[in-house]
C-alpha cells in the first residue's frame, strides 16, 4: 500500500470510533472537528468502526481526496485503547495494521546521526 509522494507520510489514528456511514466528506470533517487536523494536508488519517474488523483510511493526494475502506475476513485489527485523541503511527506501523498485523511490534531502527558528510 502506498501514500505520499515518495518519502515518510505522517499517519494519524483517530482512536475513537466513528459512523462508518460517513464517506469522504463527512470523515474529512472528522478530520478536522474531531482531530484539529487539516485533511488536505497529505497526510494518511486511519478511523475504525465499533468492531474492530472494519478501517477507513483518508488521505489526499494533490488530486484528490481518496478513501480506503477495509474489512478483515475472520479477525479483527488491533487497535489502541479506546481515549479521545489523535495518535500517530509509522508509514511501517500503519503497513502492519492494513496487513491485520500487531503494528505495536514494529519498531523504528534507530541509526545515529553523522556529525559530517564524507
């Protein structure tokens, strides 16, 4: 799955669940009445559904505002607590929870940063 255009994308994880009746227009407002978060912005916005089988991803992409809306056949994806909030996630972390993977196990490697170039 791919997002962006080319490099990191900020993902952002709505971590109530919202009417998965709304489409487009009513999860960008989600986006930004909920969230406080610009939905143009380019980055991935993800929602979830009451039960735990079902996500929307929200992202535009220069030409458009795309929705990606996936359920999982026979498990559910694993999801942060239950709060009020935004969290964010990885362009990795969001890879393994589209999969119906334990995104928490994933982890960034940390490299060091040079101190020069050469």
């Amino acid at each position: 799955m791919m997002f962006g255009q080319g490099g990191p994308v900020k993902v952002f994880v709505a971590t109530r669940p919202v009417d998965f009746r709304k489409g487009i227009d009513g999860l960008a407002l989600a986006v930004q009445e909920m969230l406080g978060l610009d939905p143009f912005c380019g980055a991935v916005f993800v929602f979830r559904a009451k039960r735990a089988d079902r996500i929307k991803l929200l992202v535009w992409d220069q030409t458009g505002m795309v929705l990606v809306h996936k359920r999982l056949e026979g498990g559910k994806f694993v999801w942060p607590q239950v709060r009020d909030g935004v969290m964010r996630m990885s362009s990795a972390q969001l890879a393994a929870l589209f999969e119906g993977l334990d995104w928490r196990l994933v982890r960034p490697e940390r490299v060091r940063r040079p101190q020069a170039a050469g």
